[in-house]
C-alpha cells in the first residue's frame, strides 16, 4: 500500500511555545515598522485576524494576511527569516530521528512548511533531525510559485506526480494542516503538541487511528 505522510513543522516536530512569543513580536514589529502603526493598534489588528500570541487549532497564518494586505512577501520572508529565534528550541522536547525513521517504514514521509529552506534547515538541525529523514521536504521559497505558500496546493502536487493509496496530514492546525488533506480525499491527526507524535506513530503502526488525549482524527466528509 501507497501511503503518503505530510508533516508540518511548527508546534509539530517542536514545541511551538519555545519560539511563539518572540515571533509574534516581530508580526508586531513588521507592522509597525511597515504600516507606521502603534503598538496597540497593530496588535488589535492582528488580534481581529485570528493571529494572536498563542496558538489554537483554528490559528490563521501572518503571511497569509500581509500579502492579502499587498505587503511584499519576499519583504516579510526576509524580515521574520532574520529574526527566527532558533536558539530558543528546546531539542528536548521535540519529535525524534528515531520517530521520523519509522514514519518512513509506514510511508513516503514529507515536510510540508511556510518557513524558508534557510530556516527549516536550522530548526532540524537544533532537533537533530536528519533532512534526508523526509522523502521531500517543501518550504515557501522552494515550491517554484509566486504565489503566497499553500498546503493544498502542495500537496495536490504530491499525489498529482504519484498515485497513493492513502494520505494523512499531521500538524497543529486545522485550516492550515488538515482541512487540505481532507479535501483531497485524505485525513489528518491534529496534534496537542509535539510529544502527540509519539502515539500517531503508535496507533498508524496499529492501524488503529481514533480520536484520543493526544490528537484528533479527521477523515474526509468530517
């Protein structure tokens, strides 16, 4: 059996609370410096946006929003890629090699990621996690797009070049990790945190996927 296994990075492999803070200081910053706005009023503005200072499952996503805006994306990949606070992952609390290599006996494993390859690259390095791990690994500036960087459309490209039998999609956030699987006929596990890892594993082994403490599982049409 074909199976495909995407992967999203943030709050997925690591603890996304590890970095949280300091990046949605620069989703601020970025606004203030770009838009001449005040602190506050920025802050609203992305509070109204649905992107605030701590994840949730329904979690909207800052480029997404400034280049809706007309902001340059290349400007802000450049902008946040310079201030990405990698020195502040804890290797300690995140997935493992060890995980990520029987993923890969399950299936052709990929990294799908709106982070740049530079600091993809720097995140699985401070979590020792080999790239050659992952049969792909996808990021906003390798995908061969102008456009702003979308799972759907990623994935679609995935199983448009190879036929799979099955597909799930593994991340933190609905809208953004999940609902692209489902549309194209897929189902995702919606992770409580980076430690949730270690029983998608378990129960994909199984082939007992159910909702439980550690995730949720969605399958098309839910």
């Amino acid at each position: 059996m074909a199976r495909l296994i995407i992967f999203d990075m943030d709050g997925t492999l690591y603890d996304i609370n590890d970095v949280m803070g300091a990046v949605y200081d620069t989703q601020v910053s970025f606004l203030r410096e770009r838009m001449g706005w005040a602190e506050t009023k920025a802050i609203q503005f992305l509070n109204d946006n649905e992107i605030k200072p701590h994840v949730t499952k329904d979690s909207k996503s800052a480029t997404a929003l400034f280049v809706k805006m007309g902001l340059g994306r290349e400007e802000w990949t450049e902008y946040r890629q310079r201030r990405f606070p990698i020195d502040r992952i804890d290797p300690s609390r995140a997935a493992t090699a060890d995980q990520m290599k029987r993923f890969a006996m399950l299936g052709d494993v990929v990294l799908l990621t709106s982070n740049t390859s530079q600091v993809c690259g720097k995140i699985l390095a401070r979590i020792d996690i080999a790239q050659n791990l992952f049969k792909a690994i996808v990021c906003s500036d390798t995908t061969g797009e102008d456009a702003p960087f979308d799972k759907y459309r990623e994935m679609k490209k995935l199983i448009d070049v190879k036929t799979y039998d099955s597909i799930i999609s593994i991340g933190d956030r609905y809208q953004t990790d999940i609902v692209p699987a489902l549309k194209l006929g897929g189902c995702g596990c919606l992770v409580k945190a980076y430690s949730s890892i270690e029983k998608v594993c378990e129960d994909l082994e199984s082939g007992r996927m159910v909702d439980c403490p550690d995730y949720e599982y969605f399958q098309e049409g839910e």
